[in-house]
C-alpha cells in the first residue's frame, strides 16, 4: 500500500547524441534548475514510439526561467536557447505558463498503513495466531481470521477513501467512499506549505502535509503519508517553474 511517487517514470532525453537516463519528472525539473537540461530538449518515454519536447512533455510552453536572476534576463525571453543557439520568439501574452493540455499527475498516494498499528498488528496476529492454532481447535483459527480481516478491512478503508493526487498545476485531496468529495488549490495560489511529522512514523518520513492559500486554516491537507517532506519539495519545484 504504498505511494508512487512520481507516478511517470522512465524518461530518456536525447542530447548530444547520447540517450540519457532514465529520469523521473522531478529528476527533469532539477536539471533544468541545475541548466543541465533544456525545454527545448528532446526526450523519449519508456515505449513510446514518438520523441516530443521536454516542454511538451511537462505540458508548459513560454517558461521564463525561474532559476536564473533577473538582471540575466530581458522581458519577453524565457531564458532557454533552441538547438539552433537561438532563443525562441517572445510570447505575446505576459502569462509565462500557457495550458496546453489538461494537467498531468506527477503524485498519488494515501494515508500509510503503518500509522493505524492497531489495524495493522489484528492483521499479522490474526494470520500467525490462526495458522498456529489450526493444531488446536480450527475454530480458534477462524476466530483469528477474522480479527485479520477485520484489521485488513480498517486498512482498506482508509486507503480507497483516501486520494491524494498532485498535478502540474493543481493539487487535490479527495475523500469518501460512495459520495466522494474533493478540495483543490492551484499550484501558484498556494502560500505557505507546512510539514507535521510525529514519533516513529515521523523518523520514518511519513507525515500530514498542509497547503495554506490565506487565512490560518489549510485549503488541502494530504494526511499521513509516505516522503512527506520531498512532496513539499516538489510542489515548492513547481511552484518556481510557474513564477
């Protein structure tokens, strides 16, 4: 039951003659902080048959860069040079994102199993506990089956009623099981990210991840998961890219 985080993987970008990779979308978003890499890069996902640009691949066009200073760079220019050495015509609005095509998910996860221990212990004892006793009484086994799937199906709940999707211009928190309700901000309305991380679970990376728009109260909460803290670093990356 864990998260995938991201959920693209296994991409290649051809440069210089050479295939490198393969990168996750974070790893692609450091490169271009770090300048190793290009929009205008082309780059090949795992079996696909068609290259595309870095750029259309993270679904953003017109980018300024936002990790360059701004002295080094005039209005208009996005900060990236073409293949060709030439910089790309400025664009006309003075939006530096434009949606081309609806948003892609780079993360989907749910609350850890590790932080429901009850839930979790009924489901190992009550297998061991069944599988031991069997020599017993068979009915002191099926007893022990069901406090395991009592316990398996606490976990499931909170799994399937639990969604936590982040995307490259919103984020979202869905919740429920038969009505589902749902709260998203968008990437740049997002003001304040705050990242709670308690006892073991914490030591082990899982926490509740807060999105604050304005006011003291979150908009979206992402509770107890897994690499807490390298979610934030990601929406706080995408957050860059889109100033």
């Amino acid at each position: 039951m864990e998260d995938s985080y991201p959920v693209d993987d296994g991409i290649h970008v051809l440069k210089g003659g050479r295939k490198l990779g393969p990168y996750t979308v974070e790893n692609l978003l450091e490169g271009l902080e770090s300048g190793d890499f290009s929009e205008n890069d082309v780059c090949l996902r795992s079996g696909a048959a068609e290259c595309e640009r870095l750029r259309d691949l993270l679904d953003w066009e017109g980018r300024e860069d936002p990790f360059e200073g701004e002295d080094s760079l005039d209005e208009g220019d996005d900060g990236f040079e073409n293949e060709e050495g030439e910089l790309p015509p400025a664009p006309s609005s003075e939006k530096s994102i434009v949606a081309a095509r609806p948003d892609r998910l780079l993360y989907s996860g749910h609350p850890s199993v590790i932080t429901y221990p009850v839930s979790l212990f009924l489901v190992i004892a009550g297998v061991t506990g069944g599988i031991w006793l069997y020599r017993f009484d068979p009915k002191l086994t099926l007893a022990a089956f069901a406090l395991a799937t009592g316990g398996l199906a606490r976990l499931s709940f909170v799994r399937f009623t639990h969604d936590y999707h982040v995307r490259s211009r919103r984020i979202e928190s869905v919740t429920g099981f038969l009505a589902r309700s749902s709260r998203e901000v968008r990437i740049e309305d997002i003001r304040s990210i705050n990242v709670n991380c308690r006892g073991v679970s914490g030591i082990l990376g899982i926490g509740t991840v807060d999105f604050f728009t304005s006011g003291d109260s979150p908009e979206v909460s992402f509770e107890k998961i897994w690499a807490a803290r390298r979610l934030k670093t990601l929406v706080r990356k995408l957050q860059d890219a889109t100033e």
